[in-house]
C-alpha cells in the first residue's frame, strides 16, 4: 500500500462524516449562501473577504454541524440558509465578525473569525 493511500485511509477514519438531512453533506457553495444570507448585516468589504477565503467556507461548514449537534436540531433550513427561528445575527467589533444563534433564549457564538 502506497504512503498517500495509507494517509487517505487514515484521515477518513479520524476525520467525521457528518450528514445534511438523509444523505446529503453541506458544502462550501452552502456555507457561502448561509453567509450572504447574512450579508445585510455587514460591510461589503467583510462580506467579500468572508465569502472568498475558502478556509472559512470550511470552518464556517464544521461550526455549523458542531452548532447542530449541540443544539440537536436542524439549523440550516433547505434553501442552505440559518432558519429565522434562530434569530442568526452578525456582530462585526474590531476586527472580528461574529456569528451568533438564539436557542432557548440563549444567544450562542457559533463561528468567530479575524479580517
């Protein structure tokens, strides 16, 4: 067995596979559509940094499972948005944009990155 065969195996195996309704998975093009979702709660200018860097686009995707599973339920609705239920908001301070959630009347930060 080849050395880059042994490191897929092995990073399937620790990496988890987590699942968007029946079969489906949340994509990158997902994340981007949950954030310009989003977008009227921001500048332009951070909106466009946040919806081209792909390492966010991955992130953003991770806290959305890790906010599901903590919340154990369905956050993101069908059209690959944050459902309203959950009052998402963004807060932009210093450099950092926010993204928070209400859930049982808690307001929970779910992704936070530097621009």
């Amino acid at each position: 067995m080849s050395e880059f065969k042994r490191f897929q195996r092995l990073a399937k195996s620790i990496i988890p596979r987590f699942k968007r309704g029946d079969d489906e998975y949340y994509s990158r093009e997902d994340a981007r559509n949950m954030i310009n979702d989003l977008g009227m709660q921001m500048e332009p200018e951070v909106l466009a940094k946040l919806i081209e860097n792909e390492e966010v686009l991955e992130d953003f995707t991770n806290s959305i499972y890790q906010l599901e599973k903590k919340v154990r339920k369905k956050v993101v609705t069908d059209f690959a948005t944050i459902d309203l239920e959950f009052e998402p908001k963004v807060y932009v301070e210093d450099g950092v944009v926010g993204f928070t959630i209400v859930h049982r009347g808690d307001e929970i930060v779910f992704a936070e990155y530097k621009i």
